[in-house]
C-alpha cells in the first residue's frame, strides 16, 4: 500500500476536521432539499420540469451561494455550483447532481418527503 502524502495527509485532515464541524448543518440542508416533492410536474415556460423541481434547483443553489459557490441557474434545466478555493489558482471544484425524483407511490411506512 502506498504511503500517503503529507500534503495530503493535512489536506484530508482539514476536511475530516470542516466535515466534523459542519455534519448537523449539513444534514439539516440535505432534509431540507429531500423535504421538497420534486418529482417532474407540469412544465411551465420558465420552469419545463415544473415548480416543485424549479423549488429544490433554488433551494439548492441558494445553499451552495451560501458557502461561496458562484452559482448559475440554467433555464431551470440544470445549475452549477463552483468553487474555487483561495489561493488554489486555477484548481476549481465543480458539482454534479440531480434534484428530481421519481413519484413516491404506494405502501411506506413513513412520510416519504420527510427524512426519519
């Protein structure tokens, strides 16, 4: 097995260390986008996949705005979120997703928006 960096040893312990530090905050803003029903609905001109999924591309976005990414919103297609972490140069980190879901359906045993 190879020995791992120390570069990359403090790297992976600053990250562990910010994970750690933010889990709650970051399971809060995941239920809050599984909270949203955003199964494909009527296509509207500005939203084509309709609201509830044009709700959960803001409320998405707006939470990666709110940890520095530039963000942009595609038609309400698809968005990015980028970040470029200071200092790094060029180095970027881009995010790839999807927020829709297929329609809930029948026999669960809880709500099915409404994580535990």
């Amino acid at each position: 097995m190879e020995e791992e960096n120390p570069v990359d040893q403090i790297r992976n312990e600053q990250i562990e260390k910010y994970l750690a530090s933010q889990r709650d905050n970051i399971v809060e803003d995941l239920f809050t986008l599984a909270r949203i029903p955003s199964v494909r609905g009527e296509a509207a001109p500005d939203k084509p996949y309709g609201e509830e999924v044009a709700r959960a591309l803001d409320a998405a976005l707006a939470q990666c705005e709110r940890e520095g990414m530039q963000t942009e919103n595609l038609g309400y297609r698809c968005g990015s979120a980028l970040w470029r972490a200071e200092g790094a140069g060029e180095k970027e980190l881009a995010l790839v997703a999807h927020l829709d879901v297929v329609p809930a359906g029948d026999g669960w045993s809880g709500k099915p928006f409404e994580p535990f």
